[in-house]
C-alpha cells in the first residue's frame, strides 16, 4: 500500500484516515505481529504480576523506597502490557476502523502513559542507586517511604498529563497543523515534545548508571593499589563493583529496545516514511513491549528478597502438591514432614549462597512451633501458576546475589555450623594486658575520660610522660604458644574461637598495611598473632573467629570524621575498610565479630557493602558467619546472628539466632593482674550459663584475657578445662540441640530443656534431696524410655500425681566434697 497523501483537514481526520496507517499488507507479517505481541504480552504480564505479589506480600520489601519504584515499573508494564497489544493487534492485525478519533485518542494516551511511567519509575530507580552510592551517609535521610510516594504520585500524573494532551485538543485536527506519519490524528510538534521527554528520560538513567559505574571503577581502582601494596593479587571488593554488571545489562537492553523507535519517530519529523520503514516501525514498536518484559528479570528478580520470597511460594506449594496427593488424616502429617525436611537442610552448611537464599523463612518456622496453617486454596493456585515461569528463569534466579540493604542481607540463612557448635571461647589480648588494669578499656579511661584512678595508676607505676604507645614495645608475646592455646581450647569443649585482631585502641595483632607502626608485626611481638592461631586452631578443627573494633579511639582520621558528624569517611575509606577485606582475604574466618559501631550509622561504616562482597565474592561466602554490630541501629536487628549486647539474657525463646558472650573475669574482658577469687565466675556459674543459653536457642562464648607475655593464666584454664568436663558428659544435650517446646520448669529455674529431634534433655543444676526428680512439662508413654547421661543402664519413673513424671535418680554416696554442677536426663518417647 502506498503513502497516503492528505491535504484537506477533513479528510486527514476522517476516521477511513486510519486505513493509512495499516501497514502490514501480508497474511505473514500479520501473524508474526500477533504472535510476538501475544508472546511478550503474556509474559510480561505475568512476571510483572509476579514481581507485584512478592513485593507487596512482604512487609519488609512493601516499606521499602526502592521496592515501592520497582512496584511501580512493574505497574506500568503491566499496562503497558495490556493496553499496548490489545489496541496494536485491533488496529495492525484485525484493521478495526469502527471507533471514534477521541476513542483512538484515549487508547494512543493509555499507551503513552503506561510506556512513560515504566521509564519514569525505571528513573526513580535509577536516582535511588545514584544516591545510595553518591551520598551513602545521607540516604535514609533523602529517600524517605514519604517522599517515595509522593515522587511516584508526581510521575504518574504527569505521564498522564502529558498522554492526554492529544485527546485535550493537542491534535492535528484540532490545530490544523501537519499530522504525524507514524500515528494517526497526532500532531508532529506533540510528537516531538513527547520523543524530548523520553530522550530527557533516558538520559537521566543512563547518567545515573554510569555515575554508579564510574563510582565503582574508583573503588577497583583504590582497591587493586591497596592490594598491590600488599603484595596480592587483586580481588573483587565490593557489591558496588558487583552491581556494575546488573547495570550494563539495564542500559544495554533500554538501548537496544527504544534506539529503534525513537530513531523512526525523529526520522519521520524531518523526511518522509516509506512503507517499508513504516513496517519496520511497527515491529520494532513490539521492541518496548520486550523491555517491559525482560525488565523485572534482570531489574527485580536479580534482587536476594524477591528471589527469597519466590522460593518461598515454591515451597509452599510443593508441600501442599504433597498433602494434596494424600488423604485427608494424613495431610497435617505431611505438611510437618515437609517442613522437617527444610529444617534439616538447613543444618547442610555446604551449599552455595544463591540455593539457600529462600530457606530464610523456613529457618524462622524450624525455631518456632510447627503449628503454622495450611495454605489457602487462593494461595496454593496462585504458586501453581508461577510454577512454569520460574523454570523459565531459572538461570536468571541461580545469578541472584545479595544487595547492599539490610532486606536482602538479613535474608540470608546462618550457616548451620554456628548453630550447632553451641560453645565457643572469646580471646581478648592487646596492648592493653600490658597495664593490665581496670580493664581492656584502660587507654580511654586515662586519656579519654582522664579518670584519676587511672591517672595515679600510671604515675605509680611508670615514668613521667608515659604514653600508650609505649606500652607496645612490653606486649611481647614472648610465651604464646598457639599450639597449647588450641589444645587447651579443645579440652574445654569449644567448636569456635574468637581472637580479637583489632580492639578500639586500634594495635592490629596481625600485619596491617594500613596501621602503620601500630601492629604486631613491627612493633611488640614482631609476630603475626592471628594468623598463628588460626593455623593451630585449624590443625585442632575448631572453627576461627576474628573480633575486629569497627572504630578507634584515638584515629586523627576517625576523630575528623567524627568533628564533621560523619559527613566524611575518611577512617572508613583508608583504615577500616581495608583491614577488613585485608583480614577475610588473608585468613578466610569463619567468623567476624564486629565491634565499636556504637557511635555512627551503618551508611557511615560501609557495612552493609562490605557485608554483600562477603556473601556474594568472598573465599569465605558459604560458610562465614557475622553478629549484629554494624552500625548504631543494627544491634538485635540486622545481621547474622544477634549479640545485643554485652551478656545479653533474653529471659525468653528468641526469635532470631544469639549469642552470649560472657567473661570469666566478671570486671573485665581483658587480663587484669589485680583480680581476686570473688570477681571471677566459678564452675557452676559458668555452666548455668551455658545451660540456660542454649535452651533458649543461643550460643555461649566465654572470654579470657591472656598476659601480655601470652599465657592464659591457670586460673583461667582451671574454669575451661571444668567446662571440658562437664561438656564431656553433657555435650550430647548442648552439640547440635535445638530449643524445646519448653525451655524451662515452671515451678523453679534449675530444670531446662534442650532437644534432638524426639529426644528431650532434661538439665538440672541441682541435685534433689530425694533422689527423685520431678518432671512437669513432658507428657509420657507407654514407650518412654529414661537414662542419664554419664550413667548406664535406664532409670526408672513414673507417672507424677499431677502432670509429668518422677524419675528415680542414682543413689549418689555422701562427699565432704561439693557435688557437680548439672546433670542430664535422656528423654525417649515423650511429648
């Protein structure tokens, strides 16, 4: 078909005007614009309804700015989706003429709008990294959930606004201006402003990206020197490098999809269209539909928390397909089972990060009760129609790395390992065991809090002018014995260590390239600390932990960070940083114990960077644990597992995973050469710790402070090696336990429970006088079955009067002696 060639004004708005602009004159080309429209439509339809659900039924990723701008592209592609082939393949494919000029209009304007509002929230999107890298301490400050709707309030209206201008009166017909080729009843200088508001558009974007690309090639580049000064080869650092290839893919594909047909349309406005351009145009429109569909695969689903929900849903459903195949008695036993079946998996520790991601949720339900309801019928059809689209993207899902927010990082699942090894020892040794006094906290109380008690102290025992840098040259090390170190650790029962590398004082016990005269290898010992335990520890196959201060004290650069309310990070770009990655790099813990986050946020310690390199790029991704001290907001809330605080005791089953850490020195963390008898923990307080930690869910890590010579004094190993031995009766109620349905007797705090599958231990710190123990809180059976750890042979009992059992305990002989503290009761076949 040939050009139309229209002059009059009636004629050019007459609705037979349309028959113009039908192209496509074959049965072929009709068909493959059918096809394609029908193809990319249903699929980009469907994926961006994914993207919605998984978003909007989390609570974590609804309250989220940057997952409201993502809702909001899926939002408009839905519609442009829908509105786009519908009135494409009416008009293309079934010639429908029998609708009114303001009719096209209104369909031309829902097109106009949607396709706008997908670039304009890609935008958003893009303005939402820009600022998190650009201005990192300020972005909660900027990006407000406020402020978000409110942008996304602006966007829509105005690409609404802008769409209906044609309809309004902005047409060729109403103007009696020159008609657009491309579309009907459009007018060229409408056309033209529109082509400026999608270039204006584009370009925002990819500026943005770039700028986030450009930001991360400075951070390759700082890093390959630093690493280069090291002496190592370079590795990938941060998730800002990590998030470059997620970018290019972005720009590549906004190019590729609207270079086309913003290049037609300009075209148009200053030449003549053939038809054959005119039928390229009308295939390479199908191109935008393509962006719409490929952008929740590469944008949305690329992101750990929608990735996490998806595997969610999948689990569910598969565990409903299950029960469903079953009769009705024995579908709860199924759905138990099903879960039972997560649970177990996530004490597999070996597993890459990306396939572990989902079990997050499931982690919560194998703490918690296996109470949980069925699925809704409404729930289990929705996850069977996302069934087929998740094979689809699969290789998409399997790339999904964590991002940089705590959503995505707080999704990933404990590595099993943390769990089940319960016990571990907590070593505090620096500069300050040399004045070994008040605690390891001595520099600050004298020099920072001027404290007299102090002052007297030094003036007492060293010479006028004392600094604290010359107590260095006296942390000598001179009888570390790593080796007899780890033995000793063994015998006490501990499956992990945790040395600290660096406390607030900032004397790095390794060889620091960034602390310069101020580490253990050139100055003091002239000896790598941690990385002698840490092969020792590792020889006796007990995990490595590393205690790292995120701040020091006394840093000029961490104290004009501080003068400029953590505007600037200066300290964290070239101290902190640094020796982190320098740390994992060099000696692949299993462990970080982050402290000294009190005084800044986490967007000023680069924590939540640093922590996505770890998880996604490190030599230590699968299996590294972390706590929760990462910022001034994040303790008990964000991060691996949650110290709280100092010997936190929660009173209740938490939640989340924990940890205890405790001092056998009850007035110091660090060696104190002037502690007595009465300030250290005994056997027995150390052990109901223990106890009542690990019924509750947590972790025990009990610290010493070695001499600065490097021994652990025989106070200190006297306590260790009591909780060896108690640990080698009991440890089969501690290693790898779970918390009960109860964790302690109602009537008294002497009795807590721990469990193994269906076994139940029974802990009770104190003997009864009877020899009888009474039991509340299990219900027994016919097929119960009671022993004693440490004991052979069973014990007998019976039903209590009330409720429980009474078991009779072995007669234990007279002792001018005082017993042992705790002991355990194998329970078998109770409820």
């Amino acid at each position: 078909m040939d050009i139309c060639k229209i002059h009059e004004n009636a004629s050019k708005c007459s609705v037979n005007t349309m028959e113009c602009f039908m192209v496509l004159s074959t049965q072929a080309q009709k068909i493959s614009i059918a096809t394609l429209c029908g193809l990319f439509g249903t699929l980009c339809i469907f994926e961006n309804s994914l993207v919605l659900y998984l978003i909007f039924s989390s609570p974590g990723t609804r309250r989220k700015p940057s997952y409201l701008f993502i809702s909001s592209l899926a939002l408009a592609d839905i519609l442009a989706s829908i509105t786009f082939v519908c009135s494409f393949v009416n008009f293309h494919v079934f010639n429908e003429t029998d609708f009114s000029k303001e009719a096209f209009l209104l369909q031309l304007g829902g097109v106009n709008t949607s396709f706008s509002a997908s670039l304009s929230s890609l935008l958003l999107t893009a303005l939402d990294r820009y600022i998190s890298i650009s201005r990192p301490s300020k972005y909660k400050l900027l990006m407000t959930r406020k402020r978000a709707w409110i942008a996304l309030g602006v966007l829509w209206v105005t690409c609404a606004t802008i769409a209906s201008l044609p309809l309004l009166g902005w047409n060729c017909c109403m103007l009696d201006s020159t008609c657009s080729e491309l579309f009907p009843f459009v007018d060229e200088n409408y056309l033209s402003s529109w082509i400026c508001f999608i270039m204006v558009l584009l370009g925002c974007i990819v500026y943005a990206y770039v700028h986030v690309l450009w930001r991360a090639r400075q951070h390759v580049a700082y890093m390959e020197k630093h690493q280069a000064q090291a002496g190592k080869p370079n590795t990938r650092m941060r998730m800002d490098v990590m998030l470059a290839k997620t970018l290019v893919m972005v720009l590549t594909v906004l190019v590729l999809c609207w270079s086309p047909v913003l290049v037609l349309m300009i075209y148009s406005i200053f030449a003549r269209l053939s038809n054959h351009l005119r039928k390229l145009f009308a295939f390479c429109s199908t191109l935008c539909l393509l962006n719409s569909m490929v952008n929740p695969i590469i944008y949305a689903l690329r992101s750990k928390e929608l990735y996490s929900s998806l595997r969610m849903v999948f689990s569910r459903f598969r565990r409903q397909l299950k029960a469903s195949e079953d009769s009705p008695e024995a579908e709860s036993t199924h759905k138990s089972s099903a879960i039972e079946t997560v649970c177990e998996d996530m004490r597999q520790w070996r597993r890459p990060v990306v396939a572990s991601v989902a079990m997050a949720a499931s982690r919560r339900r194998c703490l918690g009760s296996h109470g949980g309801g069925a699925l809704t019928s409404r729930g289990s059809m929705a996850a069977g129609g996302l069934l087929w689209v998740a094979a689809a993207l699969a290789p998409v899902l399997a790339a999904a790395r964590y991002r940089p927010d705590w959503a995505s990082l707080d999704a990933r699942p404990l590595p099993a390992w943390f769990d089940q090894a319960k016990v571990g020892v907590f070593v505090h040794w620096g500069v300050f065991s040399v004045p070994a006094w008040g605690s390891e906290w001595f520099w600050w109380h004298w020099r920072g809090e001027h404290r007299a008690d102090y002052e007297r102290f030094v003036q007492r025992r060293y010479p006028p002018d004392t600094t604290y840098a010359d107590f260095a040259p006296r942390f000598t090390a001179h009888d570390f014995q790593p080796r007899e170190w780890a033995q000793l650790f063994q015998r006490a029962g501990a499956r992990y260590v945790v040395l600290t590398t660096k406390h607030h004082e900032g004397f790095t016990n390794w060889g620091s390239p960034v602390s310069w005269n101020w580490n253990s290898l050139d100055t003091g010992p002239h000896r790598d600390l941690v990385g002698e335990l840490g092969q020792a520890l590792r020889e006796s196959n007990i995990r490595y932990g590393l205690y790292h201060s995120l701040l020091e004290w006394f840093n000029p650069l961490y104290l004009a960070d501080k003068e400029s309310g953590f505007k600037t990070q200066d300290f964290v770009l070239k101290k902190t940083m640094p020796e982190l990655y320098d740390l994992v790099l060099k000696y692949k813990p299993d462990l970080i114990w982050s402290d000294g986050d009190w005084e800044a946020p986490e967007s000023y310690w680069n924590s939540t960077s640093f922590l996505a390199w770890l998880y996604n790029d490190s030599p230590v991704k699968d299996t590294v644990v972390v706590n929760d001290r990462w910022g001034n907001n994040c303790s008990c809330h964000h991060g691996g597992y949650y110290n709280c605080a100092d010997k936190y005791k929660p009173g209740t089953l938490p939640t989340h995973k924990w940890e205890m850490c405790s001092s056998i020195d009850k007035l110091s963390w660090g060696y104190r050469s002037s502690m007595n008898i009465a300030e250290l923990m005994d056997e027995a307080s150390i052990i109901e710790e223990l106890v009542q930690t690990v019924s509750f869910g947590g972790n025990y890590l009990l610290n010493v402070g070695p001499t600065k010579e490097g021994v652990i004094v025989p106070i200190f190993q006297e306590r260790l090696l009591a909780l060896g031995r108690w640990l080698d009766t009991n440890g089969e109620a501690i290693y790898e336990s779970k918390p009960w349905r109860v964790q302690m007797e109602n009537s008294t705090d002497t009795i807590w429970y721990t469990s193994k599958g269906p076994v139940v231990y029974a802990i009770f710190l104190t003997w009864p006088l009877d020899n009888v123990l009474e039991l509340s809180s299990p219900t027994p059976s016919p097929a119960t079955q009671v022993t004693m750890l440490g004991f052979a042979g069973t014990l007998k009992w019976q039903k209590s009067p009330g409720k429980g059992l009474l078991v009779t305990l072995p007669y234990m002989l007279p002792s001018p002696l005082p017993p042992q503290s705790g002991w355990t009761v194998k329970l078998e076949g109770v409820k």
